[in-house]
C-alpha cells in the first residue's frame, strides 16, 4: 500500500499558464495555435489545455542545432 502512496503523478495536459513558462510563448499564442488547428488540445469546460507531448513536439521542432566550436 505504502509504494501507491508514494507515486509521482505527472500531469498529462498543461494549462495556458504552464505551457507559457515552459515556453516562454504567450498563453494567447498558445490559444491561438489550438484553435487554428496548429497545436493539439484539450477542451474541458471551460478551459483550454495543452498536452505536455505537444509542447515538447513544439520545442523540439523549434530547436536549432548547435554551432561547431569556432576556435577549433
């Protein structure tokens, strides 16, 4: 019983508020992408989430590679 007690439980789906500090996008960028079709999301209710693949698919395929070390 302890080990259930014990879990970290991640959170699947980010809110605006997250996705914006993980990004550093704004949370109107954010809802603009997922209602014009460009990022996936989640709509409960009232509110507007963002799943946590998703906002690692967008960093990654915003990740520029490094450059080669000049002095070499």
């Amino acid at each position: 019983m302890q080990s259930k007690m014990n879990r970290k439980i991640e959170a699947e789906l980010l809110g605006m508020a997250e996705a914006e500090e993980m990004t550093g996008l704004s949370r109107w960028t954010w809802r603009r992408s997922a209602y014009a079709g460009t990022v996936a999301s989640v709509k409960i209710g009232r509110r507007l989430f963002i799943p946590v693949s998703e906002v690692r698919r967008v960093i990654a395929e915003n990740t520029r590679p490094r450059l080669q070390d000049a002095s070499k």
